[in-house]
C-alpha cells in the first residue's frame, strides 16, 4: 500500500514537472521571436482634426420670396478664410464650397412667415472633395399681431395677413467644421 502511495504521488508529480517543462520553454522561445514593435503613427502635428472650425460665405441669397426655394436644392459659397496648419495653408480663402437647402416653409396666410434651412456639404482643395458640416437658417417675423388687430377691426381680414418671408442675403458668413481629419505633407 505504501509502494502504491509513492507510485501515486511520483504520477502525480511527474505530469506537473513535464507540464512545467513544456509550458516553460515555448515561453522562452516566443520570447525570443517576438521583436520589439516601435509606434509607427504620423506625428499629431500634421494632422487638421475633424471638427475645426471653418468660416464660410454665401455667394448667393437664399430666400422664400417668391417660392422659388425647394428642398435639395444647391448653392454656393466659399471659403471666408484661410484655414493654416503649423503655418501653411491648407484650405485658401476662396475655395469652392457646396451647400443644400434642407427645409423651406414659406410665408402664409393667418401671419405664417417663411422658414429656411441649409447645410454646408464639402470644399474642394486641390481637386479633392473635403466634407464639411454645419447648418444654418432663417425665419421670417411672425405676423400676429397683424392678424389679431385685422381680426378686431375686420374679421376675415386676418385670412390676408402674411408673415415675412426668410431671406439669408448673399455675403453672409456662417460657421462649418471641418467633417474629416485631413493629413497635411510636413
């Protein structure tokens, strides 16, 4: 029994003492091959992030007057300032940009005024598209008072009474950013 206990625990030891044989040298020889990986990453000096701030002007009206407005409909703009990186330009002043009207709603009868919504989509730099985002809009006064005072004095006079109409004149500067991350040559 004893010769039984001993035959037992040396089994029992010598699959530990093979196991740690085993798993002791594939580690030293992973060791060995793995080589020291360095960080290859352009250096964050280089890169205009998404998100930065871009100036842009309307080189048209945009307006509800006269119905003409609809939704999907393009525009243009440019570029109201030069957009720098570490000193050197990256977007000029005067590059193309191209929005879209998003929403229109136009004056009405009962004092509605017109309502219009635009986005910026992208500039192109160089023959390259870079997407841009931002919205921007406008919203005719309100006629009430007109109506209630039309109503007061003439009841089915408030029917004629329209708000104004929205009206974003041409030379307007509205804000966008920048919709990618752009790498810029040192």
């Amino acid at each position: 029994m004893k010769l039984l206990l001993c035959a037992g625990l040396a089994l029992a030891s010598a699959p530990a003492f093979a196991q740690s044989n085993t798993t002791s040298q594939p580690a030293t020889a992973s060791l060995a091959a793995e080589p020291t990986v360095a960080a290859i990453a352009p250096p964050k000096d280089n890169i205009l992030r998404a998100g930065t701030s871009v100036s842009v002007r309307l080189l048209e009206e945009l307006t509800t007057e006269r119905k003409v407005a609809r939704v999907g409909q393009r525009f243009r703009m440019e570029v109201a300032e030069n957009l720098n990186l570490n000193g050197k330009i990256v977007i000029p002043s005067g590059s193309p940009v191209q929005g879209e009207i998003t929403e229109v709603r136009n004056k009405g009868m009962w004092g509605k005024s017109g309502h219009i919504t635009a986005r910026v989509l992208y500039t192109t730099v160089g023959g390259r598209q870079v997407r841009l985002s931002g919205s921007f809009d406008d919203k005719g006064v309100t006629g009430t008072a007109g109506v209630v005072g039309a109503i007061v004095l003439v009841p089915l006079a408030g029917f004629f009474v329209t708000g104004t109409s929205a009206r974003i004149p041409s030379g307007s500067v509205v804000s966008a950013s920048l919709d990618e991350d752009i790498a810029v040559l040192p």
